[in-house]
C-alpha cells in the first residue's frame, strides 16, 4: 500500500480533465490546513489507492476522497467533505448532506458524464510544477 503520512487525506482525480484539473489546483488554494495529497486515478499509486479500497476504477468517474484508516467517499460525498476542511463559508457545505444522495450523485453524475465536452480533456495527465510536486504522492 502507498505511504501516506498521518493526518493527510488523498484525493483521487482524473488526471487529464480540465475541470478535474482546476479543481485540484482549487482545494490547494484554500488547503490551507496543508491536509490534502493527491493521485491521479490513472497513475500508478492511483491505481494501487483504488486496489488497495477495491474500488473498480470503470466505477467511479473522477473523484475518491481517501482518508487512511478511517474511510473513502466518492462523488458527491467526497467533493462535500473535501470542502468541508477549507475555511469560512465553505465550512457550510455540510448541509448538501442532508440533500439524499442518489439527488447529490445525480447532479454530480451529469456534471461527470459531460465534463469532457464542457470542460475539455488533456492528452496526458497533469504534470504538476516544482512549487507543487510535494502536494502529489510519487
């Protein structure tokens, strides 16, 4: 299993959809607890992160929030509870849990399912910049 130092959460992302992509960049903007590492689902400790939780990657479509030793959520759960560790008004963000999830996940699955169209799609997974490379797990 991959070395995830404690109190560090891991975010699984498609590593070559823009929207997946800014959104990254996003939570390491307002990280500022300094909590998150992240994986492409298409890299190789993305692939052992989805092994490892027995996860069928043609089952989720971009996003995996693992908390080691504690759980994994996906989709709209997770892109909650990744919000949820920023500051300020995003700390509100609890309340779409009380939305049922097959409502969150229908509204996350659209968004999925057109990301590609809307949003664009890169050749190759982002390589992140120098300043960066700490946030990614190798």
């Amino acid at each position: 299993m991959v070395d995830i130092p404690k109190n560090k959460k891991v975010i699984l992302f498609d590593g070559v959809c823009n929207l997946c992509n800014h959104s990254v960049l996003k939570v390491i903007k307002y990280d500022k607890k300094n909590i998150f590492l992240f994986a492409a689902l298409q890299s190789e400790k993305g692939k052992e992160i989805l092994d490892f939780l027995k996860i069928n990657p043609s089952k989720v479509d971009s996003i995996v929030l693992f908390n080691p030793g504690i759980s994994y959520d996906i989709k709209s759960t997770a892109a909650i509870k990744i919000i949820q560790d920023f500051k300020g008004l995003w700390r509100v963000s609890f309340l779409f849990l009380y939305l049922p999830e097959f409502i969150r996940n229908y509204l996350y699955d659209v968004i999925a399912k057109n990301r590609y169209k809307w949003f664009g799609k890169k050749e190759v997974c982002m390589v992140p910049t120098p300043e960066l490379i700490a946030k990614f797990l190798k």
